[in-house]
C-alpha cells in the first residue's frame, strides 16, 4: 500500500447527514401487525423494524394512497 493510503492516522469526522436518515419514534402498532412482520422478517432473515421501514418507504416512493 503507497503511504498517502495510510488510513491509520486519518482523524474520523461524524458524517453530518446521518441524523437525516432515520429519525427514531415511538408508535403504537396492534399485536397482529407486529406477529405479521416480525413472521416476514424472519422469512427474510431480517429485523422486523427494518421490514416495516422498508414496507413503509415502498409506500412513499410508490405514492401508495390507504383506504379505509
């Protein structure tokens, strides 16, 4: 590896966009909801509050509108 690589001695800075990517909230949501996803995550091997932002970002992109 040439010198002027050398990270060892680079000084890390924050990355000053990474409290836009995801804000942490409180929600309430009904049991069945939660055994849903948390069920779906584990097919997909990934957390269920990650497949819930994910769900929930498909619907922003996709303009998704609810009915009621």
């Amino acid at each position: 590896m040439k010198p002027e690589y050398d990270l060892a001695n680079m000084k890390s800075r924050p990355n000053p966009y990474a409290k836009k990517l995801k804000q942490p909230v409180t929600l309430p949501l009904r049991i069945d909801v939660i055994e849903y996803f948390e069920a779906k995550a584990q097919e997909k091997g990934i957390s269920y509050q990650e497949l819930i932002n994910l769900y929930l970002q498909d619907c922003v992109v996709s303009k998704r509108e609810l009915s009621f």
